[in-house]
C-alpha cells in the first residue's frame, strides 16, 4: 500500500503557527485548503488532488500539550495512512495489525465526517502513532 496521507500535531500553542506556515509554504506547490478548524485541524491537497498532508492539535491529547508533551517528550503522535486498495483490504490490515500487537484507534468503517466516501481504520502501533489504512471511493471528487 502506497502512503495516503501524513499527519503531524501541533500541539495547541503551536499550532496557528504551523498552520500559517504551511498555508504559505504549501502554496508553490498548488496546495490549497480541504478541510479548516482555526483552531484544532488543517487539512491541505494539491489541486485537483486527494488530500494528502494534515496538522492538528493533537490525537485528543490536547491537555498533554499544554504541559510539554505527551510521557516520552514528545510532542504529540505521527500520524502515516496507507492507502488501501478496497475496503476488504482496509478490513485484512486492520486485522493482521491487530494480531501483530497494535491497538485499535478506530474499527473498520465509513467516516462520513470527513467523507462520504473514506473507508478507514486505525490502530496505534507499540510506540503510540496513530496508522491508518483508507480506501477513497474515488468516484466522488473532493
């Protein structure tokens, strides 16, 4: 499975910073803006393109930000998704991830919150990152 997407937190003080940034840094290379909450999540794509690259605040660790980061120092989970050819492949990865140790983050499903056409899983491997799977019906444009 090819990368789908990256996702890197912020935390909450960094992230109108981060996000002025990449909005600007982005730019020369035709991203523009899919997705915006001021202040919690930026989702950016090339033009004409899937979404590929994300800032957010934080994996619901807002309050571990605030004080410096999470136990081990850093600042917030890596988030990598892999993309996935159909959704049985979404559901044999979350499966065999599982098996191997990881940590269900999200079962299998429709994530009508980002579209109607994500097809996902997650799970957290051992050291806490956040790994998805993701099939896009990609006969709806974005």
């Amino acid at each position: 499975m090819p990368v789908s997407h990256i996702s890197l937190a912020t935390g909450a003080a960094n992230f109108a910073r981060m996000r002025a940034f990449y909005l600007e840094a982005l730019a020369p290379l035709n991203y523009v803006t899919y997705y915006d909450r001021v202040d919690f999540m930026l989702g950016l794509k090339p033009v004409g393109k899937f979404p590929d690259f994300w800032l957010h605040v934080g994996n619901g660790e807002q309050a571990a930000f605030a004080e410096g980061g999470d136990v081990n120092g850093r600042p917030g989970r890596t988030h990598v998704a892999f993309d996935a050819e159909s959704p049985e492949v979404v559901d044999k990865w979350y499966a065999a991830a599982i098996k191997a140790g990881g940590v269900c983050n999200g079962k299998p499903g429709l994530r009508a919150e980002f579209s109607d056409s994500y097809y996902a899983a997650f799970v957290l491997d051992p050291l806490g990152n956040n790994i998805e799977a993701v099939h896009y019906q990609r006969t709806n444009p974005w």
